[in-house]
C-alpha cells in the first residue's frame, strides 16, 4: 500500500504544479490586462486635465495681452495732446508781444515819473497846502513849476511861456504873459500874487533833493519886484 501511495504521489505532483502554474499564469494575465485597462482609464484623465488646464492658462494670457494692448494704447491720446499743446503755446507768445508792446510803452512812461511836493495855496490865500503830484522824472523842476502855472490862468490873466534855470542853488523862474491876456503880472492883486509866487517858492525850496535855496522871478528877463 505504501508503495502504491507513493507512485500515486509521483504521478499526481506533477499534474498538481502543472495546475497551479496554469492557475498562476492565468491570474498573472488577467491583471495585466486589468492594469491595461485601469493605465488607459487614468489616460483620459490625465488629458482631460490637461484639456481643462490650458483653458484657465489661455484666459489669464487673453486678459494680459488686452491689458497690454490697453496700456500700449493709452498712451496714444495723451501724446496727441502734448503736440496741440505747444501748438497753442507757440501761437500765444506771438500774440503776447504785439499784445504786451504796448503794455510796456505805458510801462515804461510810468517809470519816467517821479512824485514831488506841490504847495498851492487856499482859497482865503492864507496858507500853502502840500501834495503830492506826479512829473517827468527828467524834468521835475520844470514839471512842478509847470502844474503851478496852469492852476494860476484864468479867463483874464494868461501866460505864454516860462523858462527855469537853476545855478548855485539860486533858480530863476522867467514868465511872459500871452499877448491876448486882458491883465499883466503887476495888476496881480496881493492874493493871487501869494497863490502864483508863495506857491512856486514854495515849492521849489520845499523839495530838498533840488538843492534850491532861493527863487527869482522875472519877466523877459527884467526882474520882477514884489
């Protein structure tokens, strides 16, 4: 009996390997194609992702490339107004100078006068009352005594001309009456002849930067009694 287990043994064992290798390749093979199938399954996957994935990257570029083509294009109106900017500032310096010449004519007559001191007398001809009155600042003396002179004419009494020369702190006032003039300088009542002479004195002594210490009239150069 122990010899025929044995023998059974011999030859079943070999039949018994030859199932189990049978059985082993057979698993071996179906997960390889299990694992063929799973590999292709995460295939799709892995390319819908990477379909889905370029989407999102595509969008942000768009949006860069639009913002960069605004930010290339804003620039475009700001520099069409810089170049009619200059335009309209190279027009108005040419319309400034013919518009400013004569700005600076009056300014320049405004800064050839000077203020000096005018005394004129009151109407009771009691006292001299200072103030200040613009001349030409390359004639005051002649200035002043001019200004003197016009408040002095009236409708009956006129003077032509004048001269003034001033030497060694000494002026010499020269006046001639007009030809038509009714009255002359010696039918002057004692009044006016405090407001015509008290006044140019005055004036005259008055304003330092002169120099005049003492005033003289005449009358065609035949000094003048008072």
């Amino acid at each position: 009996m122990s010899n025929m287990m044995n023998i059974t043994r011999r030859y079943l064992l070999p039949f018994i390997v030859v199932a189990i290798a049978t059985t082993i390749s057979s698993c071996s093979s179906n997960p390889t194609s299990r694992q063929d199938t799973i590999s292709d399954a995460p295939t799709p996957t892995t390319t819908s992702n990477s379909a889905s994935s370029p989407s999102p990257s595509q969008s942000p570029s768009m949006a860069q490339l639009r913002a960069k083509s605004d930010a290339v294009e804003t620039p475009l109106p700001q520099a069409s107004p810089r170049e009619t900017t200059p335009a309209t500032k190279s027009s108005s310096p040419k319309k400034s100078p013919t518009a400013s010449a004569p700005a600076t004519t009056s300014q320049v007559d405004a800064g050839k006068t000077t203020n000096v001191t005018l005394y004129t007398s009151d109407a009771q001809c009691q006292q001299l009352i200072a103030q200040k009155v613009p001349v030409s600042a390359d004639e005051p003396v002649n200035g002043a005594v001019s200004k003197i002179l016009e408040q002095r004419d009236s409708g009956d009494f006129n003077l032509s001309s004048y001269r003034v020369n001033v030497k060694n702190g000494v002026a010499t006032v020269d006046l001639r009456v007009a030809p038509n003039s009714k009255r002359q300088l010696a039918s002057l009542s004692s009044c006016e002849q405090f407001a015509l002479f008290g006044s140019l004195r005055k004036t005259l002594t008055s304003n330092a930067q002169w120099k005049i210490k003492d005033v003289r009239f005449t009358e065609k150069g035949q000094e003048i009694v008072l």
